[in-house]
C-alpha cells in the first residue's frame, strides 16, 4: 500500500539505524510504533524485512480516528506502564489523563481558540487559567481561574486597565484595526503602549515607566537607530569599511558602550565579527588596549556547520585560540580541538584533543566521549529515553579513579526521585519528592567525603506553593529528627514576592521592592543586617548593586542584544579586597583584570552543545568541567585528571559543598555567580537562588497553556531538579529540549513588537533562520519580497536578548545558530542530554540558509554530473506529477511517468540521495530534491 514500515539511515561512527518498525490497523492508521535499532551496512541499499518491534509505544483510537489511548513501553523499575488517555468530552472539550492521577482539560471555542486550561493533580487540586478573544482571533485577555469567580471578557473598544492587583493575575491586550498590538497590561509588567507608522513597523513603545523607546526605519523596513535613554543604538547594512559581501546584511551596530562589524562568507554566514569596547573608558583603570578591537572569525563546510573559530587575541601579550570541529558520517560531531599560538599566527592545525570519540546511540543519544585529559564520560539510558546513569571515569596519576557514578531513578511523570552517586573520593544520596503539578516539595540529601575523613553532611528541605506557580513556602529540616528548623513564609503581590517571614527571626526577615517594570530594585536581609540597592537600565537590565551605605558592589555593561560585555565588582583576591574587572568580547572569550595586581588574564571558553565543557588560559593552561542532569558543574579538572574544584547544591542552587578553587566561573546550570551580589546572571536576567526566584519578570512566555507558565518569576516552574534555563527566558527538560516556543504569547503579534524592540539580526541570518527549512530555491526567489518582510519581523527574536537567546529563537525555526552548532547537528552532547536531535537538514546547524541550500544543491548536481550522470538537471520543487511535467517541459506525460532516485557520498563522507523525473523521449532531467540519504 506504499506506507513506510521503517527506515534506514545514517548514524555515529560509519554505522546505520533502522527507525522503530510501524504497524497499521485495517484503517491505515497506525497502532503501533517500536524503537530504533542498529542494522547493518548493506541495508542501506537494499530492503531486509524486519518483523521484530523494540519497545513499542501503542495506540487506540474512537469510531472517528481520534486517538484515544497512548501506552508506553515500561521501563526498569516501572511495574505497569505508563497510559494516557485522551477522552472527549464534546466537540469542544478534551481531558487528557495520565496512569499517575494527573490530567488536563482543554476547552476551545467553534473557531478552535482555547478557552480554558485546567492541569489537575493527583491529589484532586487544580491550576486553571482562562483567555478571552476579539472577533478577529486576537487575545484580549488572561486570567487565573483558582477562585470561585468565572471568566468575563472586556469590552475590546475600551482599551486596557491599570495593572491588575487583585491576585488572579489578569493580563489584557489592545490592537487597532489591523491586528496591531497597541498596549498591553500586565500584573508583573505593568502597562506598555506601541506606536506603528504607515507601514506598520513599530516606531516606539513606552513602558509602565514611562520611559520611551523610538525607532527609526530605512526605505526597506531596516531598523536604523533605535533610541533608549541611555543613547542611541545605530544600525548600518549593506557597506562598512573591511566588511565583504555586505550587500543587503547587517554590518555594522554602534551603541553607548560597544559597536560591532560584520563581514560575511559568499553564502552570507558571519565569518567574522569585530568589537571594539568602549565601555573600557567609562572612568575605570582598565588599560587603554583592552578596548579592542578583538576579532572573533568563524568558517564553515558546506551543510553550513562550524569547522573553525578563531577566538579573538590577548590584547597584550597576542595570544590566540583556535578551535576546530569534526563530524561523523551522519553529520553528528566527533571531536574538538585547540591550538594556542602566542604571537597571533596559527599554524593551520589544532593539535590539542579537548574531547574526541564522541559515540552516539541509536537514537542519537550520546553514549560516550573522551576529554583531552583521558577522562571517559559514558552515558546510558532507559526505553524512554531518560538518562539513568553518568559515569566519569579514568587514570589519573596513575591510578583508576571514578570522577563521577550518579545513577537515577524516576517516578511515572519522568521527574528524577533519586540520585545516588558513588565515586572514589566521595558518595551522595539525594531523594527528591514532587506534588501532582510535577513542583518539588521535598529533598533529601547526604554527602561523605572519603577522601576527607569521612567528612560528613547532609540537609533536608520541603516546600509549598500556590496555585499560580508561586512560592509560599520554605522549610529547613533537622535530617536526623525531621523536625522543622526554620519555616520561611512568602507574601506576594501577583507574582513578587515582598516579605519573606521566618519561624526562627521572625517577621520581614528579608524584604524586597520591585519598580513599575518588575525588576527587583531593593533586597534587605534584616537578619544579617544587609541591603542590596540595585539600578536598573531602560531595557530592565540590572546596572549596578550597592549596600546600604551605598557602596558599590558591583557594576555591569551590556551591548544592545543585553550581551554583558563588562563586570565590575569588589572580591577578595590574597586575603584582601580588590577592584576586579571582567569583560566579555565574546562569548568564547574574557578577559580579567585584576586593579591590585595591575595582570590582565585571559581565558577562552570551549562549547559543546552551548555548554561550556573546558576553559584554557592565554598560556594553554586547561580546565576541563563535568557536569550534572542538569548542567551544574560537579567536577574541574586540569589536563592530568587532577581535581581542581568540587561542588555540589542544594536544589534551587544554593552551595551545599565546594571543595578547592572556587574562582572558576561556571556553577549551577552552568550559569556564572557574581559573588559580589549572590546572584546567578542567566543572560537574560538574574536569578536568586537564596529565595529561588529570579530578580525580574520575564519577557516571554514559553508555554501559554501550561498554568505554570505564567508566573514569570518562577525557576523553571519549580522542578529545579529536572530542568534548567541557559537563557532565563525558558525552562528546559533536561530530557526534552527547549518547550516549544510556537506557543509563546499572545499568537506572535507580541512577538512582532518585541521582534521590533530588539537589535536585527545581520539580515541574512534573518531570512536564513525564517525560510531555510520550508523554501526551495524557485519559492524563495519568486516569494523574495514576501520573505524579506517575513524576516524582518523575525529578526528581533534572534537577538532578543543575549546569543543563547538567539540561539533559542532560531531553533525554533529549525535552524539552529552558532552554539547549537558548537555541539554539531546531533545536538546530544555533553551536559545536554537531548534524546532526539534533529539532522533532517543540510545547513540546519550553525548560519544555515536557504541560500546555503539553493547553492548547496547546484553544488551536488554540478559533482554529480561530474560523475557522469548525464544531462543537465533542472532543478524543481513544485513539479510532481507527469501532468504538471509534460505542461511545463512539454512532450506526452507518458513519457515523464518515470522518476530515479540515485544516491552518492560527498567529499566530506556525507550520503546524499537525489531524485529525479526523466523524459524517455528527450532524455531530460527535473529534480525536484536534493536531500541527505537518511
């Protein structure tokens, strides 16, 4: 009947996998899906039956199709397995049940609009939140639903409301007549209106602070200035001086503290960026030559991944990295390594290992890797794809030494119960207790540290929260008794908390102020007599904390996508505080400078799937970091294997141990702690892990009907054990990857201010990242203006605000950026821990493009007519039919009923297959397709 049972394809290391084997019901429909497994080298090529079905995931359906009932296979320690259950209850109406207890009800309208959410626990409680809609499908409003009063909609003409205190955290929506958001309010970050010129480009925004935000636009649409207070961001395209292939692309952005240049490849990929600091001058004893420029270039194969970056020099002494990257047959990476040169030149070779055999499962899971100091991570995993144990192992000095053996275990809702993790210098146990909205309410840990004596700790943690995702509260245990030690009480208003009561100080022990915007402005711990006085910018970025007698404790600089460039702050260095400056030219890239001892140092960052997995110094000196489920570094280690540091914490991050130097940056979550204030940066703001919550409203809403979701100062929606944010914008299973963000607020239209609010993209990127995976080459040329338009308006999220942003957004349009790239196609890599990394694309990794792919594919037909496969090939997306063909080329349809279908492996050892339609008469070629050989 022409359905696929299963397909070969590609895989790690030369080796191929079969997908899971489907099986159809007398309806086509299928019934069941097994898992993927290896086959073998010839199955390529020709077809080999497979009966058999690994782990199989099966499905019911109702009398008209829908499916009614998912079970999935039972993995180890599971007694029964897991059902879910979708029942309908109307046309309108589905509850989705899971075996644990917990379901979901959705309720829509007759045009498909969703009315209400409701997420019921186990224990019979429920979340419920409700929207409202304008005659043209606009949302006009949201509201929590967990009292006893019913939705009600507004009046669409009557604007919106002051900012909602009345705790049900209601947030409305106003447009004009051509769906154009006008102003919006919101219960954490107040009231906002947008202004739009004749083109309907946004052309200000002002902000619950009255501060306004201007924008000026070129004859094309481009962003040209974009005015805040603190002075103008300046945009050039096309033309700069030492920029190449400028034409149409973003070259140049010039702020108050930085400016950048751009210059591209001839597929329009940045190959190089220069910045130059000026922030470096802002009356600081910086030296002079920190200011830049520094030069961070960039090369690339021809799927568009990341073979190269040389990291920009030391501004001093000239020392310069190198990084290069290696893929495996199936586009997965293989390896990365460095070369450290100290004059500024390379020799045109890494020659330092910083891991390599990374080996890949089945599914694309990683299963091992090896660092650069003989260090072996292993990974394995359960039917369901969750990660149940990490092992480090290794020599070092010598002797056979286990770095880390953390084995995991699961409840039926896939959070992690247990960690047990068993290790030649030390054990911990961790026990971890979850309420039915999958919130941790309970934790249990225990360290012995045999190499110290038997060194002995352990702590014992519960917690409550309310309806609406927040906070109320936290307990401290005495671990041996249970009894409580200290309660503290979080009051709020909607999502911020105010006072935070204690059982053992009492009252107010630590009090918080927020300004018009949600940004936490003023933190005093009236325990241990402390204040926190924090400045906050125009574009809500935290610029400066200082202590009660205003002291400064800490200073920041940021470019226009809220990169931060600059740190500035007081730490103890020898037994004595000092002036210590850090500035960030780049993401690979910092520079330290420390006042007292008048030495600038450097070190560049390694990435490996956007974590941070080695630092090395301008001398070459290496630190390599092993990480956890969640990507907290547990381990440094120097290039023998050598502890350098050891860490670990309390659920929302807290430090529980650390052992040895704490200077390096990477902590929990990988994210850095700036000792000076206590607080994590997560790029797009700052968290507290003392209260655990972050310090000011989120921008963006990662999953509108999730009833959690909308407590934008919640850690990722209290399962701090189970998931991380590497932007602050969005919670990341650590099983799961990034949540879908095609569901993020309000239908895209306030995407599209906020696309407009934020710096562009370099233009090709834009247009890259929108079209890439659903444009050939003849739709994106006969569509170019409607592309360019589209792009436009996507370019503000690529840079919303910091590059991991960037990289969220563009991942969204199936074309990842440049730290997805670092981390290779695949995606599964170390710290990650992604179970199904997507590599249907040429190009998807890294600056891909359709670009890319028009150019990408004349270059395999051009090397396939090299090897003589005749005629030349007219390339085609929208000719399938023998019809359509003979209409367009001419000639009978008869004689264009045959379509071939060849396959060849590029120069780089990739397999691609192309299909084509033949005329038998003429002998004329159509391709339709160029793709990998999957």
């Amino acid at each position: 009947m022409g359905r696929n049972i299963y397909t070969v394809k590609s895989a790690s290391n030369g080796n191929f996998a079969i997908t899971g084997r489907l099986v159809y019901d007398g309806t086509g429909k299928v019934i069941r899906k097994g898992q993927s497994n290896w086959a073998s080298s010839g199955e390529i090529d020709r077809f080999v039956l497979h009966l058999e079905e690994r782990n199989p995931t099966s499905f019911e359906y109702d009398p008209i199709g829908r499916i009614k009932k998912t079970i999935e296979p039972t993995a180890v320690g599971e007694t029964s397995p897991v059902v879910v259950t979708t029942t309908y209850n109307s046309a309108f109406e589905t509850t989705e049940s899971h075996s644990s207890g917990t379901s979901k009800r959705t309720v829509k309208d007759a045009k498909g609009e969703i009315l209400y959410v409701e997420d019921f626990a186990s224990d019979g409680s429920a979340a419920k939140i409700g929207f409202c809609y304008d005659i043209a499908g606009n949302r006009i409003k949201k509201s929590d639903l967990n009292d006893s009063n019913a939705m009600s909609c507004p009046n669409t003409l009557a604007g919106v409301p002051t900012k909602d205190v009345s705790g049900r955290n209601q947030a409305y929506w106003s447009y004009d007549s051509f769906g154009k958001l006008r102003a919006q309010s919101d219960p954490d970050l107040g009231v906002s209106s947008y202004n739009y010129n004749n083109f309907g480009d946004l052309t200000s925004q002002t902000n619950a602070k009255g501060v306004t935000t201007t924008l000026s636009y070129d004859g094309l649409g481009r962003i040209l200035t974009k005015n805040i207070p603190e002075g103008n961001i300046v945009y050039t395209y096309d033309s700069f001086s030492g920029s190449e292939n400028s034409v149409g692309r973003l070259v140049r952005i010039e702020d108050s503290n930085q400016n950048k240049t751009f210059s591209y490849d001839k597929l329009g990929r940045v190959k190089k960026e220069t910045r130059v600091i000026l922030a470096t001058s802002s009356g600081n004893p910086l030296p002079t030559e920190t200011g830049g420029p520094y030069i961070t270039e960039t090369r690339y194969d021809l799927l568009g991944r990341v073979t190269r970056i040389d990291y920009p020099e030391h501004p001093i002494s000239h020392a310069r990295m190198r990084a290069c990257y290696e893929y495996g047959s199936a586009g997965y990476i293989s390896g990365i390594s460095v070369q450290v040169n100290t004059n500024g030149i390379f020799p045109g070779y890494c020659s330092k290992d910083i891991v390599e055999n990374i080996s890949y499962n089945e599914f694309g899971q990683t299963s091992s890797l090896i660092l650069g100091n003989g260090i072996t991570t292993s990974y394995s995993y359960d039917v369901k794809g969750r990660m149940i144990r990490l092992n480090s192992s290794g020599d070092v000095g010598g002797n056979a030494k286990t770095l880390q053996d953390a084995v995991y275990s699961f409840n039926p809702n896939n959070n992690i119960t247990n960690v047990a993790n068993n290790t030649t210098d030390f054990n911990t146990q961790y026990d971890y207790g979850y309420d039915g909205l999958g919130r941790l309410i309970s934790a249990n840990g225990s360290y012995l540290g045999i190499a110290e004596g038997n060194l002995s700790r352990r702590f014992q943690q519960s917690f409550e929260y309310a309806k609406n995702g927040n906070l109320s509260s936290k307990r401290i245990h005495d671990p041996g008794s249970g009894n409580i030690t200290d309660e503290w009480s979080y009051q709020y208003t909607n999502h911020q908390v105010t006072n935070i009561d204690s059982s053992r100080t009492g009252a107010d022990a630590l009090t918080m102020s927020y300004d018009a915007n949600g940004n936490l402005t003023r933190q005093r711990d009236n325990v241990k007599d402390l204040t926190k006085r924090i400045s906050v910018d125009s574009q809500d970025r935290i610029t400066q904390i200082q202590d009660g007698n205003n002291a400064i404790l800490g200073s920041y600089w940021y470019d226009e996508s809220g990169f931060r460039i600059r740190r500035s702050a007081l730490e103890e260095k020898n037994s004595q505080f000092t002036n210590v400056e850090i500035l960030y030219p780049s993401k690979f890239f910092g520079l330290e400078f420390i006042e007292s001892e008048n030495v600038i140092t450097s070190v560049n960052n390694v990435y490996l799937n956007g974590v941070r997995i080695a630092a090395l110094n301008e001398a070459g000196a290496l630190a390599y970091y092993l990480t956890d489920q969640v990507d907290s570094v547990s381990h440094v280690l120097d290039d023998e294997g050598n502890t350098l540091s050891q860490l670990q914490y309390l659920p929302y991050g807290e430090t529980f141990v650390q052992r040895g130097d704490l200077n390096f940056s990477p902590k929990f979550n990988s994210q850095e702690l700036d000792r000076e204030s206590g607080f994590y940066f997560y790029n797009a703001r700052f968290y507290d892990p003392g209260i655990a919550r972050f310090t000011s409203a989120d921008t963006l809403i990662p999953d509108e009907y999730n009833s959690q979701a909308w407590n934008r100062f919640a850690y990722v929606y209290n399962n701090p054990i189970g998931a991380k944010d590497p932007t602050g914008h969005a919670p990341q299973d650590y099983d799961a990857g990034f949540k879908d963000s095609s569901k993020g607020i309000v239908k895209g239209t306030v995407d599209s201010v906020k696309s407009a609010l934020s710096a562009p993209t370099p233009v090709n990127a834009a247009v890259n990242s929108a079209v890439a995976t659903a444009k050939g080459a003849k739709e994106l040329y006969d569509n170019r203006k409607e592309v360019y338009a589209s792009a436009k308006d996507f370019a503000g999220k690529l840079t919303s605000k910091d590059d991991k942003v960037r990289d969220y957004a563009a991942g969204q349009a199936a074309a990842h950026t440049m730290s997805a790239v670092l981390g290779g196609m695949a995606g599964k890599a170390l710290g990650s821990r992604l179970p199904k990394p997507k590599t249907d694309l040429p190009g998807s990794s890294g600056a891909s493009s359709a670009t890319n792919s028009v150019k990408l594919n004349k270059s395999l037909a051009s090397e396939a007519q090299m090897k003589g496969k005749g005629k030349a090939i007219i390339e085609s997306d929208k000719l399938e039919r023998a019809g359509n063909l003979a209409k367009e080329y001419g000639g009978e349809s008869k004689d264009w009923a045959k379509m071939t279908s060849k396959s060849y492996t590029a120069k780089d050892g990739t397999k691609f297959e192309t299909h084509w339609y033949e005329n038998s008469s003429t002998g004329q070629r159509v391709e339709p397709k160029t793709k990998l050989s999957k």
